[in-house]
C-alpha cells in the first residue's frame, strides 16, 4: 500500500536529546506553536524549575512541560534527572 500526503508536510521540530536511559529520554523541542518545550517520553513525568512544580501536558509522545529557565528537576520512570535551562 502507498500512501501520500495531501499536503506540504511540516518539517520536524528541532530534537535536542538532554539525556536518556532505558525506555524513556528527555528532550528540549518545540510545541506545534514554536514555543521551546521539555518532553519526557514518560507520560507519568513530573517536573519542576527553581522548587516550583509544572504542569504537564500529556501528548502522545510523554509529558511536555514549557521550557521555564531555571534549575530543573524531572522525575521519571528512570529516577530524577536534573538539569538547567538558559534564557
């Protein structure tokens, strides 16, 4: 079978693997919107920036959290993961 789009297609947004373990990877990518975004690929992630929790998103793809500048903290099915986001 042959399939065919029926328009243009979107290019893929930027991916910017931060770090990944076995079944799941946190990535710094764009929303649908151009909004800089962190994706955990465990729709069960928790996250927060400087102490303060966020709220997640559930996509297809895991939990997307709004790229806030700041000391991050992500919790997941691999353990915490910490990391920083520059303005």
């Amino acid at each position: 079978m042959r399939l065919a789009a029926a328009g243009a297609l979107r290019d893929a947004p930027p991916w910017l693997t931060l770090t990944k373990g076995a079944g799941w990877e946190i990535a710094l990518t764009r929303d649908d919107d151009g909004a800089p975004v962190v994706l955990c690929s465990d729709p069960a992630a928790t996250a927060s920036v400087d102490g303060v929790a966020l709220t997640p998103t559930i996509t297809a793809v895991g939990a997307r959290f709004p790229a806030t500048p700041g000391a991050w903290s992500v919790t997941h099915s691999g353990g915490i993961t910490r990391f920083g986001v520059d303005p």
